[in-house]
C-alpha cells in the first residue's frame, strides 16, 4: 500500500475501492483490508450499534449529534487499522517466497509509514505472538485463512461490547463518551482489543495462532448477543440516547441499516466491494438547490420544466415521495400516500415534462412495470447485496455490461426497466457467472442520454454525501422548506 487512497469503509453497508489508483492491479489485499472493517462492524453488537448511528445521520435534527459520533471513532480507529493493515499484509506475504518477506516489509515501510506502524504495532503489542516468524510457518502451513480468521474474531470480540451499559442520557458532549470509556474499560474498544492481544498462543504442533480462552475469560466481558438480536433493543437505546421525540423516525432509519447478503457470498469477498463514485464536478450540484415542498395538485398543470423524477420510499414502501429536479430547485411532493397513486402520478409528471425517472430503491418490479416510461434503478449498494434483488425482480431480463470513462456497469434491463449497477473490474468474470443463472441472455445494450443522466444524477449523491458542509446546506434547505409549506397550510 502506498500513500494513495486504495479503499474506505464509512460505516454504511459495502466499502469503497478507489480502483482508479491500481493501474492494471487486482485490489485483492486492498479487499482484504476494507473486508475486515466490514465484517466486524455488520456481526458486532458494537459495530451494528454504530452503523445504525450513521443512518440516523440522515435526518436533520439527529444530525446534531454529528461530532458525538466522530469522537467515538477515537476509542476505535487505531485498532481497527492495525488489524486491517495485518490482515492485509499477510495477504500479500502469502503470495510471496519467504525469501522476499523482508524485502517486501522493507518496501511497505518506506513507501506508507503510517500503514507500517500500524502492522508493526499488531507484531508488539501481541508480545511477538503475531510477529514475522510465525507469519511465515503459518503461511508455509497453508494456515493463512485461519489467521485471517483470528484477526476477524479478535475484532469482533473487541467489538462484543454490553453497550446497554453506557451512559447514553448523560450524553451530550464529547467528555461525557470520555468518561464512561475511562469509568469502565470493558466498554473502551481499544483497551479490549489489546487485552485480547496479551492473551494469544502461538501453537507450534499446528501452526497456529489461538486464544488463551482461561485467561481472556478472566480479563473480558463478552456481552450476550441474545440480547441483541431484535431491532428493539437498539431502538431502546438510541432513545435513551436521543429521547422519544423522533422515535418513529429512528426506528424507520435503523431499520434500513440491514446488510441483504446472501452467506455462499462471503466466500467471494470481492463482491462486497463498491467502486468509489467520481465526486469531482465541474458543474453545480443539483441537490444544493433551493428545496420547496408543494403537494401534487400544485405541480400538475403547472407551468415550468424539470429533468429529474426521483423516486422516494421509506419504511417498506408505505411512505412514498418524488423529487423533481432541475438546474435551479427541487420540488418535493410528499402528499402521495399510496403506491398506486404513486405510480399514477409519475405517468401524469413524465407526460407533461419529459422527466428522467430515476430511484435506488429495491422496488418490485411489478410495481415499477405500472410506469408506462424507461425507468432507471441505480444501485448505491456493492453487488453483493444486490444479487438477490436481480434474481427475484429480473430474471429472464437481459444483461450487459459496459465500461465508460473508467467505469463498469452492470445493466440489467427488463421491458422499460433498466437496473444499472457499478462495479469494479475484478468482479466482471464474477458478476457474469452469476448473471447466466437468472438474468436470459447477455445482450448488446449501450448507456442512453437519459441512463448517462440517471448516472450523473447519484454521482451528484456521491458528492453531497461525501461533504459534510454540502449536507448540513442541503438540510438546511430542507428544514426551510419544510417550515414555509407548514406556515402555508396552516394560513
């Protein structure tokens, strides 16, 4: 790894490969890297915890709680890149002659020292238990999985964290996290993660690394995951966190934050990764436009033109909304209550202004079949958690996929349908042997004008939600809009 930026993992659901930095190189131990974030914040009761925080980000007023979230991630970072940064390197080390290991570390070291220090820290702070030599009989062994393995479960257990027990009311500024990760450091994931370290056993008949469970069972608390396995018990706590004023609200959000992955694909990391969307553009950001709420009546007949139609739904397609996008504003209908009205509205919208419809929601497809226009699905999730959706709602469709500009698409188009999903240039070969078993035929398609839209439209996404002053404008403009149409309607 050198100083570039190969991947991130933001606490949603897949991670992030920048697969422009590669040059011809498959991102297997970049992979690696990001996978081990992943999967201890997607098993964990610590890390689902926090995925569900990052969701509730999304509405506006618990986006207050913003720099509460960030200074968590100081009780955290450190331990999750040194055991990423492990697992990395002794993925590369596993490609290699034993010969070439000092080499190899001697390259790494030079070329990214902050990434050394972090492997480094994982050789000492395990007092030599995960040191170079037994790196090399491990690998000699052909142990590498089990070490992966290891390095996976120690961030788990570091993350199996009885979380109930934090001070959540007392919770309003960042000394007050401070205070219960010093009070008790079985809540501290850092100082968890270095008891773990100090309890580790290099077994010399296997060639193997294991966990001095007497010991650990001493010095760790590992809370019960029973009593967190129902989405009530983490919408408990961000109650106490936040109060019951937004509860609906909290329980609709954290609801979204599910990871839909089907087990056999774990096996087949590489699909869980993401391309890192262009966020560079050259031209204004359309979500930054001012924001005005009107009800359906008011839009219809109206005069005026706008490009986009983007499809909104929430809480298992009970709540329904469509944004219409322009170069100037966006107007937001909310008052569609049901989805056929939904459905019959958007044919009235595309009728009259030519619209681009457009939605990331995972909307049957016999729904979407009611709109008598192309519609595009464009998927802001990694193909992993994607694959079913395609069986379910395409199969027997027909599929393609295309480069533009340095990018891969997956198009899978059924009658009007077309979905569209990115992906990076290691999953191709992947992604089309799953493709012959459901989608028809692989079937010559190009990108039109209004798919290339559709695209641009959620690079623009990309962008907003990768600036936290771009969000806190764009909420800002929403809160406006929202308090003018409720002035309106009660005038």
């Amino acid at each position: 790894m050198s100083s570039k930026e190969y991947g991130s993992y933001n606490f949603r659901e897949g991670f992030k490969i920048e697969e422009g930095n590669f040059k011809n190189l498959l991102p297997t131990s970049i992979i690696k890297h990001e996978f081990t974030h992943y999967k201890s914040f997607v098993f964990s009761i610590f890390g689902t915890f926090y995925r569900m925080w990052s969701k509730l980000l999304d509405h506006p007023e618990l986006r207050r709680s913003k720099p509460l979230f960030d200074h968590l991630q100081k009780y955290f970072d450190k331990m999750q890149e040194q055991a990423a940064t492990y697992n990395e390197i002794v993925d590369e080390l596993s490609k290699l002659d034993e010969s070439e290991y000092d080499d190899y570390l001697t390259n790494f070291r030079d070329s990214n020292k902050k990434y050394y220090k972090y492997f480094n820290a994982m050789r000492k702070n395990s007092n030599g238990v995960l040191g170079t030599l037994h790196i090399k009989k491990i690998n000699a062994a052909k142990n590498t999985d089990k070490l992966h393995e290891l390095i996976d479960t120690i961030l788990f257990l570091s993350f199996s964290i009885d979380i109930k027990q934090f001070n959540f009311e007392k919770w309003q500024k960042i000394t007050d996290i401070d205070s219960d990760m010093t009070t008790n450091e079985q809540l501290n994931p850092n100082k968890r993660f270095q008891i773990i370290l100090n309890n580790l056993i290099y077994d010399s008949q296997r060639n193997c690394i294991t966990l001095d469970i007497e010991s650990l069972n001493e010095t760790l608390r590992i809370a019960d995951p029973s009593d967190y396995n129902t989405l009530d018990a983490y919408h408990q706590i961000f109650e106490r966190l936040f109060g019951k004023k937004y509860s609906l609200q909290m329980l609709i959000l954290i609801s979204k934050s599910g990871v839909e992955t089907d087990e056999s694909i774990f096996k087949d990391e590489v699909l869980m990764a993401y391309p890192s969307l262009p966020i560079f553009r050259p031209t204004e950001n359309l979500f930054l436009n001012p924001i005005k709420f009107l009800d359906a009546n008011k839009v219809l007949g109206q005069k005026g033109n706008y490009k986009y139609a983007q499809i909104i739904t929430q809480n298992y397609f009970t709540s329904w909304a469509i944004h219409l996008i322009n170069e100037t504003k966006m107007v937001i209908i909310q008052d569609v209550n049901r989805m056929l009205s939904a459905m019959l509205l958007l044919n009235q919208l595309i009728k009259q202004f030519d619209l681009t419809v457009t939605t990331s929601s995972k909307l049957p497809f016999e729904i979407l079949n009611q709109i008598e226009y192309d519609v595009f699905v464009f998927m802001t999730r990694p193909i992993s958690e994607n694959l079913k959706y395609i069986n379910d709602e395409y199969r027997d469709g027909y599929y393609n996929i295309v480069k533009n500009n340095d990018m891969n698409f997956l198009l899978v188009k059924k009658n009007r349908i077309m979905l569209i999903q990115p992906l990076i240039a290691s999953q191709i070969d992947l992604v089309k042997s799953r493709l012959e078993q459901i989608a028809n035929k692989n079937f010559l398609m190009s990108l039109s004008s209004k798919a290339f839209e559709s695209i641009d439209l959620y690079f623009m996404d990309r962008q907003l939600n990768a600036d936290d002053k771009m969000i806190d404008k764009f909420f800002s403009n929403l809160n406006k809009a929202n308090d003018e149409y409720l002035r309106l309607r009660n005038t």
